[in-house]
C-alpha cells in the first residue's frame, strides 16, 4: 500500500480545514448585511497564511535536527538506568530538535542496535511528549510583529554563515520567521469571523469533548504533527474564535493524533519498533481518558495558572486563551510523566505481553531490520539507522567466526547455535549471503544519504561507513571463500594437529574473535579509544602469530607426524586469522581518521 508523504497529508489537511470551517459558511450563510463577508480574499488569504505556517514549522524542525541532530543522539545514546534521567533527556532532546516524531526514530534504531533498554525507552518517550509542548509555548507569544525581522535575519545567516552550525541555525530561524508571518496572515484573515454568528457556533460546538477530541485526532494524523495543529488551535484562539473549554479537547486529541501518526510509521518495521510506538500510543490514550472525564476542573485549574488579562468579551478571550491552551498542552504532558512515569517497568510488561517476542521464521533469509528509506531525508536519523544495521552486521561477523574453529578441532557434528535446524557450516554460509546482502544494501543506503544536505562531519562519518562495511563483508569473504574450504581438506586428510598447534590455533582464534568483539564495541559509539585499542592489539597478535608460526616450523622440522601433515592447512588457516584482525585494525584505523578529524575541526 502507498501512502501519501508527509507534505501531501498537509496539504489535505489544508484542504479539509477549509473544507470544514469555512465552506459550510457560504453555503449556509444569511444574507443579511450583518452577515456580509468576503469570503474570496479571506480564503485566499487563510490558505497562504496556513500553509506558511506548515511550510515553516517544517523548515524549523529541519534546521534544528541539522543543527543539532548528532549531538542529540550521542545524548540519547549516553542515558543511564534512571527514568528521571531519561525523561528530562528526552524532554530536553526533543525541545532542541522540535520534533518527537524525530525522537522516537532515534529510540527505536538505539533500542534495535541493543545501545539502551527498551523500559528506558519509555522515560524518554514520557520526556519528548513534553519537550514538543515547548514549540507550544512559543507559538503562544505575540512574535508576529517580529515575523520579517526574523526571516531577514535566518536568511542572511543561510546565504552568508561561514560554517555549517551557523547555516543550519539560520535554516531554523527563518523557518520560524516563515511559521510567525504565516501567524500574521491567517490571524488578520480571521479578524472577520469574530462577528459572524454561524462560524462562531460552530466553534463552540467543539466543547463538546468526543467532538473536539475526534477533530483534533483526525486533524494531527492528517499533518502529522501535534505542534502544527496545536499552532492552528492557538491562532484560532488569538481572534477570541476559541474557548479554552473548547480547546482542550482538540488539544487531547492532536496528543492521541500525533501516536496515530507513529503507530502508522511502526508499520512494516520489526517488533522493538512496534513496541515503542506502541508505548507512545497506551501513554497518550491513558492519559485522555484519565483527563477528558475532567476537563471543566481542568479548565479551572488551567485558568488558576495562566495570567488575567484586562479587557471584556472577545477581547479578553483573545488575550487570555491561547495562553491557557498552551499551558494546558504543557500541564497535561507533564502530568503524564507524573503519573505514568513510576509505572513504566509495569508498561513495559504489558506491551510485552501484547507484543510478545517471536521466532524469527524468516531468519534464514537476508533482511534488512534497521534501515528505512523513508527517513533518508532527515539524514541524522538515517545514519542512526545505518550504523544499527552495520552493528547487527558485525554481530552475524561475530557467530561467523566463533562457529569455525570447532569444525577443525572437533570431529562431532555440531548444529547452529541460531537455527538448530542448520549445521554448523550451512550456519556460516547462510550468514554469508546476509553479510553480501548487508553490504550492498548499507552501502546504497549510504549512498542516498550522501546525496542530501549534510554537514562535513556528516559527509565524513557516511563515506567512512561505506568503507567500513566493505571491510567487513571482506571479512566474511575470508571466513566463508578460504577457511570454510580448509574444513573439508582437514577432513580428507583424516589427521589432527598437534596438541601444541590445537592449542596455539585455538588461542589465535580466541584473539581474531575478541578483535570483531571490540570491532563491535567501537562501532556502537564510535568511540575513538577503543579503536586505538584494537589497532594496538594488531601489533601484538602480528607478532604472536609469527612466534605461532616459528613454533609450528620447529615442529616440522623436527618431523612431528601431526604436524607435518596438518603443516599446509595449520599455516593457512592461522595467515587467514591475522588477515581478519588486520581488517578489524583497518576498520578501527578509518572510525580513529574520522573522529580525529572532527576533532581537530572542533578545535
């Protein structure tokens, strides 16, 4: 099944809401004196000034996730066990980046590459519901005087910054600019509907909770995002066309529309993503039916915090509600994270128990699980997802290399340690065809990235993994083209190595393993040290394998039977094991050239 992008769904959206709100008005309009508006230039001008409005709260969010995209998941990445923590990094990652749909990309490729726990997903899952209030918030201000300053300003600094950070900001600067005067245009477009009787009923019909709750659904799932709907509601609000009554329940419902949206995105993907957005959906829905059952104290409550304004009648309400709806999309998201937060291990079970784990039937067959085309436009989250798949691809290296050492010591047969109904061999061919599968598709999948707007360390981080994933499917090539041959050779000769040779091959072998074990490691964080580390511990198995190797030539010469006639495959199979900690040190040496770099550019 297609479905419609994310700007196609805002434009439907566009439509509908003046299918709703403004075309039943000249069907039904009176035609009295009164009730005169012209309506051509008011829909002209509702139109342009909405999508705007779209327009640059899209622009926004994407200047801030460049901006600050890789930072923010190395943050993410970082969280400890504590849920408190979790929740303020998620809340604080998500008011940065202006977009929780954002955030919750990043936790599902950290949960998928096993970089965090899937119960800590849920406090920050709990924190970025409360970060995107903040776009909320500022909506809220009166800054649409200052709407052309800004975008002269975010675009001299697109056109004229030095370096990218400045760029960036600037993209998100007059993406604001753009949101603000979109304000401008659709709150002047209004300015007429404050005396026409019809649309004002209408609106007040929305006090009705299951109503209000179903449009503001409807209409956040449709432009998938909660705080463009909320921008919408506020400026309704800002023309005294919206009461806070009524707009509380539109606000629960762009909450519930909003986890819609994440659901519709799980679709397709494999079950640690499932259950994330799953997450996101009970939170939201338990928390409307906690709250809409009490939205006239609510409404009270919310009244009690905000500032009075002077003033009577539509004026004061224009003053004072959008104010009000604000802080009631703050208040209900904090008071989530209030309630449901010491629960989440009890959350966690129970979407478990929903989403229960499963045998992979189609583990046999190369598959991507991480990687999503959709998301290459926002290229901090899709090099998130690349880097899962390229852990999961030196996790399958890993029970490659693990499963050959056994076929050469041992005569016993052994089954796969995965999938018992395979041996140990057509285990590690099987993992071959995914390594080349892996490979190919990383690599294009990297490629597309490259083809997008990055920053230099962007650019450098994508072409290093495109290396890096070369490297690893040559690592495979060695395991299954050269060392899987030895296997049967050995068995043809019908001889063991010598109990010194089994020995040194077994702690060689141990050695290559521990190397694609900390290749692992690196990989995760990109961590600079440990891949010093494995470059260090090149020089020392280099050396090792040539002690090995004189060892073995003494016992040759010393017309050892056992090792006379193992001699050619000993002295293969050990040059084929320094060759894969060789790659494993060239990969570290590329992550070590990468973030050196970086580094020195920060500098």
């Amino acid at each position: 099944m297609k479905y419609f992008t994310k700007q196609q769904n805002q434009i439907i959206a566009v439509l509908f809401i003046l299918l709703i709100f403004i075309f039943p008005q000249l069907i039904f309009a009176d035609n009295s004196p009164t009730d005169s508006i012209a309506w051509a230039p008011l829909i002209m001008t509702l139109f342009g000034g909405l999508a705007l409005f779209l327009y640059g709260m899209g622009k926004m969010s994407d200047g801030m996730k460049k901006a600050a995209g890789s930072r923010m998941r190395n943050i993410l990445s970082a969280l400890t066990n504590n849920r408190v923590v979790a929740m303020i990094v998620g809340a604080f990652v998500t008011m940065v980046i202006q977009s929780s749909s954002a955030t919750t990309v990043m936790l599902v490729s950290f949960v998928q590459a096993e970089l965090m726990t899937f119960i800590q997903s849920l406090g920050v899952i709990l924190g970025a519901d409360i970060g995107t209030t903040v776009t909320a918030q500022l909506i809220a201000f009166k800054l649409t005087d200052y709407a052309l300053l800004m975008i002269a300003a975010g675009f001299a600094l697109t056109m004229f910054a030095k370096n990218d950070s400045q760029k960036y900001f600037g993209e998100a600067l007059l993406g604001f600019g753009i949101l603000f005067f979109g304000m401008k245009l659709m709150s002047d477009a209004m300015k007429p509907l404050r005396t026409y009787q019809p649309f004002i009923d209408m609106l007040r019909g929305l006090e009705n909770p299951l109503l209000g709750l179903l449009v503001g659904t409807l209409f956040t799932a449709l432009i998938q995002s909660s705080s463009a709907f909320t921008g919408i509601i506020i400026v309704l609000a800002q023309q005294g066309l919206l009461t806070l009554d009524a707009g509380i329940p539109l606000i629960f419902g762009a909450n519930v529309g909003t986890c819609v949206t994440a659901g519709l995105a799980s679709i397709g993907t494999m079950r640690e993503a499932k259950r994330v957005a799953l997450g996101h959906v009970l939170f939201k829905i338990a928390g409307v039916l906690i709250f809409i059952f009490w939205i006239p104290w609510f409404a009270e409550l919310i009244r009690w915090l905000s500032p009075v304004a002077e003033g009577t009648g539509v004026e004061k309400l224009a003053a004072e509600t959008p104010r009000q709806i604000a802080n009631a999309h703050t208040v209900f998201n904090v008071g989530l994270a209030i309630i449901f937060l010491p629960f989440t291990t009890l959350f966690a079970k129970v979407i478990m128990k929903i989403l229960p784990e499963e045998e992979r039937s189609t583990g046999i067959q190369p598959s991507l699980w991480h990687l999503d085309f959709k998301k290459i436009a926002t290229p901090a989250m899709a090099m998130d997802l690349a880097r899962a798949e390229i852990l999961r691809m030196a996790k399958i290296l890993g029970r490659m290399l693990r499963a050959t050492l056994h076929t050469f010591v041992s005569d016993q047969p052994r089954q796969d340690e995965i999938f018992p109904q395979l041996s140990l061999i057509e285990g590690i061919q099987m993992r071959e065809k995914k390594i080349d599968f892996l490979e190919e598709k990383i690599s294009e999948y990297q490629i597309e990235i490259s083809r997008k707007e990055l920053n230099k360390d962007q650019a450098k981080e994508v072409f290093a993994m495109i290396s890096v994933v070369k490297d690893m499917e040559s690592i495979g090539d060695i395991i299954d083209k050269n060392i899987i041959p030895l296997i049967s050779k050995k068995r043809k000769l019908g001889m063991d190595f010598s109990p010194e040779g089994k020995e040194e091959l077994e702690i060689y072998h141990t050695k290559a393993c521990k190397q694609i074990s900390r290749l692992r490691e690196t990989l995760e964080e990109l961590d600079i040290k440990k891949a010093i580390k494995i470059m260090e511990k090149e020089e020392k198995y280099i050396d090792l394998e040539s002690k090995y190797r004189l060892k073995h030539l003494e016992r040759v010469r010393q017309e050892r039977s056992e090792s006379v006639g193992t001699h050619e495959i000993h002295m293969e199979l050990m040059d084929l094991l320094k060759q894969i900690t060789v790659y494993s040190a060239n990969i570290a040496k590329t992550i070590t050239e990468m973030k050196s770099d970086e580094q020195e550019e920060n500098n």
